[in-house]
C-alpha cells in the first residue's frame, strides 16, 4: 500500500508541475511581441476588426483573467478555437497527436530494444572490444544532431537504395480511417487489414530510428552503468561462489537489479523525444503535432500552442507514471519501501 | 586424521598499476574431516585471500598464485579444470558470507535465490529433483537455520527481514547441497553483538549435528573460543602460530597473538542454549 501511496503523491507532484508549466508557457506566450488577431487578419485588415478579434479573443482583458479562461476551458476538456485553422484545437490535436504518439512509442521500443542488450553486452565484456564499439556509438549518436541523423537516414535508406519510403505515414492514395486509436498499427491489426500495418511500419522505420539513436545510446550508456555497478556487489560474488552460471547471474541476477535506472532515465528522455519528434515530422513530412506546433509558435496562434503544450506535458506525466510502476514491479524494494533507493 | 583440505605453500600477489604486492607467503594450513579449524588475523592480513583462493574466487588478475597447492579430497584444485573447480561450489565447499545487507540479491525472494543455487548444484551432480523437491529442501534448510516461520521467510524479499534472519538465510544458503566444507568469512560480522553470539552458536550445532568441516575466518579471537577446536594465527600474509585453540590461549608464543588476544572484545558473550 505504501507503493500507492508513492504514486499518488508522483502524480500529485507531477499535476502541480503540469499547472507550473501551463502558467509559464501562458505569460511567455502573450508577453512576446506581436499582435495574434494582427498576425491572424494580416496586414491589411482595418483597426476595427482587429479590435474585434481581440476583444472576442479576451486579449484585452489582464493576464490573469486570460488565464482564468483558459483553465476554466481546460476543467471541461476545451483547448478553444485555433486562429490558424478556424478548428477547435481539440479537434486540430487528434488528428495530429496520434502519428505522433505513433512515432515516438516505436522509436522508444527501438531505442529499448536494442540499447539494453548493447549496454549488457558492454558491460559483459567491458574493456573489450565490444566494449569499446557501444561505447563508441554512444558517444556519436549523442553528438550527431537528430536533424543530421534523420537526413542521413533518408538519403541513404531513401534514395540511394530506395528500399525504404521517406515520407508520410502511409502510400499515398491508401484507404485507411484510423478511427479506433489513431494509431495506424494497432487500428490496423484491429481492423485486420495487415497490408496497412506493413506499409505503417514501412514508413515508420526510417523517422523512429532516427529519432531513436541518441536515446538507444543514453539507453546503452546507462546499461553499462548500471550492470557494472551491480557486477561489483556481494550478491553476485556469492552466486559466483555458489556456481551460478555466468548466463544466468548476467540475466537474473545482474540485469534485473540493474534496470531501475534505464527505466528511470527512459520516462526523462521523453522529454527530449517529443522535442525531437518535431523536427523529425518536419523531415519526413510526417503529419503529426510538430508542424502544427510550430506554425501555432511562429503565428502566436495562443490556444494552439497551449493545447500542444498541455497535451505533450499531459503524456510526458503519464508516460512517467507508467514507468513508476514499472520500477516497482522490476525492484521490490520500491514497492515495499513506497519510494526510491 | 585425514585432511579434508589442505593448503600448502600457497603464495599470492597482487598487481596493480605495476605494482606487485606480496599478499600470502607461502601459507600452509589443514582443515581435518569434520573438524572445527579458525583462521585469525588482523585487517588485511590475508584472510579473505585464503578463503577467495580455496573457493577459486580470486581475480586473476590482479591476483596470480605463484606457488602452492590447494588438496580438497586428495585433488590439487589449482590443476583441476576450471568446470570442474565450479562443480565443487556449494556442493563439496561452500561459504557463509559476511554480509548479510548486501549478500543476498534484493529483488528476488529467498526462495527464488534458494532455488537457483539449488537447481544448478543439481544439475552440475547430476541429480534429479523438480520444483517441488527444491522447494521442500528450501523449506527445510530453511528450518535447519531455526526460522520460525520458514515459510513465510521463503516468500519475503531480502528487504523484508532482519539482519540476523538474512545472516541465517546466508547459512542455510551454504547447507542447501549438503558440502562437507563450509568456509565462514566473518560471519556476523555486521550484526549486533547479541546476534552475532546467536549466529556462532547456531554454526557450531549446525556443523556438529551435520559433521561438517569448518575453517572459521576472523580477526576476532573471542569468535575463535567460541567455533574452534584448532586455530591459525595469521600476520601479514604468513601463518605465524598454530596449535589446538585452548593451548594458544593458555600460552601464545607471539606477541601479536597476545595483542590479538588482548584486543578481544569481552563482548562476545556465550548464548543461553
Ligand atoms: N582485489 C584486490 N586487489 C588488490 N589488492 C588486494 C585485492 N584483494 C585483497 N588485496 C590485498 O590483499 C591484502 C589482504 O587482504 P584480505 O585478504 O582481504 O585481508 P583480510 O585478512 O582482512 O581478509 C590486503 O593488503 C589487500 O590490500
Ligand atoms: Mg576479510
């Protein structure tokens, strides 16, 4: 019980830090320059219906009534009217988060998948060679910058072997209603049309493994850590001493107790990867929120960029959460203690 | 007496960052069939080499034997291959570790770390027992070591007991494959005193009731008294007195075993049976 406890008090903290933001992004979003009914109309509306805009808009009320608003739309679910689209933002995020989600959910298994074994295998035969390669490629995938990776990728993959498409999420001209999740895959196996699930991944693999070499890396680096800094406790001296197998003592003994922290680093690194996302969506022409988020920036569409703002933050807490309770599932000691070592 | 093992010029150094130290010179020492042996020394003086060397636990490197023999059962296990070395872990040899905070893996439940050592000890002596059959020999080892509520303590999590129960655990962890040699590093060490008087006692019956050889490693020599019938004294990498452990005390020859002797703490206080 003290386990449920901590999660409710992660997710009390993580909902506080939700408002945090909300108010931060509110006031940098309306105190830089630049008028939005202006930048709405263009330049040559007259001055009146400027004026109106920005009075049906509540811009002349002060911030904190603004603010007002805005939270009592968000109590009921109403992100409002985007500028830009003359669409509820509400309506303009669901249709864009879920490639997305899409996108980032397979670069982050991706970046699992094979960043853990990468990081065991380092740490198994740490100095050597193998060694050696992961750690090298940690270091190069962290510094390569995902725009670079992402074109790289695309030339390569794209157009100098032409084995992969480059852009969008399905061929042009597929009929296909993502309707139940948004999530091409999963609609698609739910749907059973396993064409469309081939073809989404098809696209799906250049852009997550793009947006997945740093995070695969940090993945591989923490490993490493992490199963090195087990390696070096009594536990596994004593199952040595008791002639556990090397491939048993790797995997039970040592992997388990060292996956607290991938895990742990693997919720922060979202963060980064929805920022990522973006300018991977814009390289690969994928139609998720980057470039909606970005015109609603460079527009000052208000409503739009609270809604990406607050819909991203929203997942990045329950992403988090998940991992909360996956820690504890993976390391007692948490579930017991109610909090971390 | 035959020995059940024996330990003959055994030499040791270590390296590192190029430099070469001496850790065991030419030690030498006997552990008869079932008996109660001690090996006492101060911090450092080669102790935990000793017992990493019997068991084949050394890091090598750092470490190299450079010279020595180490018979268990009339085989030199400096010659024996390697999978036959790890055969005779746990089974043939075991150890009590010292810690009991940070011996035990904390994420997996008693039983669970019980079963593992017991399920490859079977494999490597070939014996056939499925899940039930280790369970029930967990439970009982379990009881060897008086838990209360064995049970209970096979579904806990390290985290869960005490220290003097995860102390019995590491015993009992020790006894699961029957081995004839248990090789005590400190045992205790980390407990309060009073445990740790409970934690000796329950060692000696054990090894009496099971006729098991012990080789008892301590810098304490009130312990001495208390588990052994024969004690080596160590210093500095060489064994410097030897002799039955009533006569040592009676008449110590060296004065570093008189220090030893000096520096024991009264507190390790016999235990109302
Ligand atoms: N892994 C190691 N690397 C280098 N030196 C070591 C290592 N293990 C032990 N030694 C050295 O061996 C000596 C004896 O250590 P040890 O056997 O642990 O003493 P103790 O009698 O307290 O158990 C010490 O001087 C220690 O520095
Ligand atoms: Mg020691």
């Amino acid at each position: 019980m003290e386990f449920l406890g901590f999660l409710a008090r992660r997710l009390a903290w993580s909902l506080l830090v939700l408002v945090g933001l909300s108010v931060v992004i509110f006031v940098i979003a309306r105190v830089v320059p630049g008028d939005p009914a202006r930048m709405a109309l263009g330049p040559r509306a007259s001055a009146e219906q400027v004026t109106e805009l920005q009075e049906k808009l509540g811009l002349n009320l002060p911030l904190y009534q603004q603010y007002g608003r805005f939270i009592g739309g968000l109590a009921q679910g109403e992100l409002g009217q985007s500028l830009l689209t003359e669409r509820s933002v509400n309506l303009d995020i669901r249709t864009t988060f879920p490639a997305t989600l899409e996108l980032v959910m397979a670069t982050v298994i991706i970046a699992f998948l094979f960043g853990v074994p990468l990081g065991v295998a380092a740490a198994r035969w740490k100095d050597s060679w193998p060694d050696n390669l992961v750690r090298a490629f940690a270091i190069v995938a962290a510094v390569m910058p995902t725009f670079f990776i992402a074109l790289l990728l695309q030339v390569l993959a794209g157009y100098v072997l032409q084995i992969l498409p480059t852009t969008g999420r399905l061929p042009t001209g597929t009929e296909f209603e993502a309707d139940i999740t948004g999530l091409l895959i999963v609609d698609g196996l739910l749907k059973g049309q396993l064409h469309v699930v081939f073809e989404a991944m098809r696209h799906l693999l250049l852009p997550a493994l793009a947006l997945s070499l740093a995070t695969m890396g940090q993945m591989a680096r923490i490993t490493r850590a992490s199963m090195i800094d087990v390696s070096r406790q009594d536990y596994i001296e004593a199952a040595r001493a008791f002639g556990v197998p090397d491939r048993v003592r790797l995997f039970k003994y040592q992997l388990r107790p060292a996956f607290v922290p991938p895990l742990t680093i693997m919720g922060l690194e979202f963060a980064s990867l929805i920022g990522g996302a973006f300018v991977v969506e814009l390289i690969f022409s994928w139609p998720g929120m980057a470039a909606y988020g970005i015109r609603a920036i460079t527009q000052k569409d208000l409503n739009a960029i609270m809604g990406v703002v607050m819909v991203s933050g929203l997942f990045f807490v329950l992403v988090n959460l998940l991992i909360d309770v996956l820690v504890g599932l993976v390391d007692p000691r948490i579930r017991i203690r109610g909090r971390r070592a | 007496m035959t020995s059940l093992l024996s330990v003959q010029g055994l030499s040791v150094s270590f390296t590192t960052y190029g430099r070469t130290a001496e850790v065991l010179k030419g030690v030498s020492l006997d552990v008869p069939q079932g008996a109660q042996v001690a090996l006492v020394g101060e911090s450092g003086s080669g102790k935990s080499v000793t017992m990493k060397a019997i068991m084949g636990l050394l890091p090598q490197p750092p470490a190299r034997i450079h010279a020595g023999r180490i018979m268990f059962d009339g085989r030199d296990l400096l010659t024996l291959p390697e999978r036959e070395r790890v055969a005779l872990r746990g089974t043939a040899m075991s150890m009590v570790f010292q810690d009991p905070m940070s011996s035990l893996n904390p994420v997996w439940t008693i039983e669970d770390q019980l079963s593992t050592i017991l399920k490859y000890a079977d494999r490597r002596l070939g014996r056939d027992r499925d899940r039930r059959g280790r369970r029930a020999r967990v439970i009982e080892v379990l009881s060897q070591v008086r838990m209360r509520d064995p049970e209970r303590v096979a579904g806990s999590f390290p985290i869960m007991l005490s220290g003097g129960m995860r102390q019995r655990v590491l015993i009992a962890m020790a006894l699961l494959s029957e081995p004839r040699l248990l090789i005590a590093d400190e045992p205790g060490t980390a407990l309060d005193v009073t445990t740790q008087a409970q934690i000796l006692k329950l060692l000696r019956d054990l090894v009496e009731a099971q006729g098991l050889a012990l080789l008892m490693i301590t810098h304490n020599l009130g312990v001495v008294r208390e588990t052994s019938n024969y004690v080596y004294v160590m210093n500095k990498g060489e064994i410097v007195e030897e002799g039955p452990t009533a006569d040592l005390f009676a008449a110590p020859r060296q004065q570093y075993t008189r220090d030893l002797i000096a520096a024991v703490p009264r507190l390790t206080g016999r235990v109302a049976t």
